[in-house]
C-alpha cells in the first residue's frame, strides 16, 4: 500500500453520527493516506455495534472498554470478562478508560474502580490501554504509579489536553501520546509545545471523531480522513518534514498496537 501514510489511532465509527456515510468518509479517508483506523468503544454494551463496523470494513479495528463518563450506566464489567472479549480478532486495545472529573456524571470512585480493572486488562492481555484523562490529572498520575508498580502495561494517553506533568508521567512510565485536531487549534500554542517535548518514538495522532476536526474544518463533523490536518500542523509546529512525521506516528502505532498486522508489509 504505498499511499498508506497515516493511522487514525482514535475514532468512534460506530456512532449514529457516521450512519449515512459510512462506506464513504471511509473511502476518503484511504484517499487521504488513512490506512488504518481504529474505532474505540465506550461500552462494552455497545461493542456489537462497534465490532459490526470493524467486521464489515478490512481496513477498521476496534478496542473494548467503559468510557469513564459512562462508568455509572452499565455494570462494571470484571477484568477476567475484558480480557476474555478481548480475544476476537479484530479487538485490538482496552478502553477507552480513565477518569473524567470535567462533566459529573459518573462518582469519581466507581471511575476509579472501572478504569484499574481496564489495567488489569491491559496487563494480562498486553493490549494497549486507551486512557481517557480529563480534569484529573494528579488523581492519573497517581493511579498510573500505583498501577505501573503492579507490573507493567502498554497505554497511550488519547486526545491529550492534559499538563505537561502527565505527559512526562505516561513517557517515564513507558506510554505513548497521542494529539487529536486541538493540538492544531490557533490557541493550543502550550499543547504544541508538550508536544515538542514528547520523544519522537512515542507520539501519535488521531481524530476523536465524530468530535474535534481541525482546521480548516472545525466546527464541522470530523472524520478520519481529517487526521492527515493534525499530522501535517503537528509536523509543522515540530519543524518535521510531514512524511517523515508521518512515517514516525505510523511506526510507533504498530509498535504499540501490536496486534493490528501492518498492510505495508503484506504482498501486493
């Protein structure tokens, strides 16, 4: 695939947003050198609508988790149960979990309960946990530590808006740090330069989408094809060349989703 450049590390293809077009946005996101995308679940009582995207388009993966905004509208679902779901071939990460301290809707205790047993998960299974962080970064970091003494785990910290502390906290700890549309936002200057900060090998990009299209879209639905305006206004604001950036994001996401087979490798 040598139009391959780029991987949307983080959208949401099953949400009811995407309903009419579906085939298409994912057409032009091929067209835009979106190879890969992977389609992030927010309730594991949703993850048959999100595997029926992953199952029907080859070039779509999909993880399994309890957002922690949702922590409080479904059962806590059991370590040993993620893992065991975990197994279907086209899950490839835990999450999205966290904690989420912004809107209050789930007690910050039971998103602390749900998002340790998705480290459980990911610690077992060696499938990266997505981490949702927002509002809460000493209560992060402070699980992370605690955590990462267990033993360790693959995660990446997604659409990051966080300190500068957590960033340097999930690079000590061994994860990745991915940055969505915001980081390309005209007053995101601060996010630009945690970014600057992340080590070459460890960063990615993603489009949260349907929510947070860069510019020249934003305010409008982002889709993945939108992930080709973060990378080439994060290569910008790194003084990178975009296809050398883009090679960097790429290469690191396979280093860390390790079970998604790289198409670049396959014979034509």
């Amino acid at each position: 695939m040598s139009d391959f450049k780029l991987v949307d590390s983080h959208c949401h293809l099953d949400f009811p947003d995407f309903d009419g077009d579906r085939e298409a946005l994912i057409a032009r996101a091929n067209a835009a050198g979106v190879g890969l995308m992977v389609s992030i679940c927010t309730q594991v009582s949703n993850l048959d609508r999100v595997l029926g995207v992953a199952e029907r388009f080859p070039c779509v993966y999909a993880s399994i988790g309890t957002h922690p905004l949702n922590a409080a509208d479904e059962e806590e679902v059991p370590a040993d149960v993620l893992v065991a779901l975990s197994s279907h071939p086209k899950i490839v990460a835990i999450g999205e979990a966290g904690l989420d301290y912004h809107y209050d809707r789930a007690p910050h205790d039971r998103q602390e309960r749900v998002f340790r047993r998705h480290i459980e998960a990911a610690r077992e299974t060696k499938l990266p946990l997505v981490i949702h962080a927002r509002d809460a970064d000493a209560d992060v970091d402070r699980i992370l530590r605690d955590e990462a003494g267990k033993g360790a785990f693959p995660f990446v910290l997604h659409c990051f808006t966080a300190g500068r502390r957590l960033a340097e906290v999930g690079i000590e700890l061994g994860g990745y740090v991915s940055f969505s549309g915001i980081v390309a936002f005209k007053n995101s200057g601060e996010l630009r330069s945690i970014a600057a900060s992340v080590p070459p090998e460890r960063i990615l990009v993603e489009t949260d989408a349907p929510y947070l299209a860069p510019p020249p879209n934003r305010g409008k639905r982002n889709e993945p094809a939108f992930v080709r305006d973060t990378a080439e206004a994060l290569a910008d604001a790194l003084g990178k060349d975009f296809d050398a950036f883009a090679g960097e994001t790429t290469a690191n996401f396979f280093r860390l989703f390790r079970k998604v087979p790289d198409p670049r490798l396959s014979p034509r």
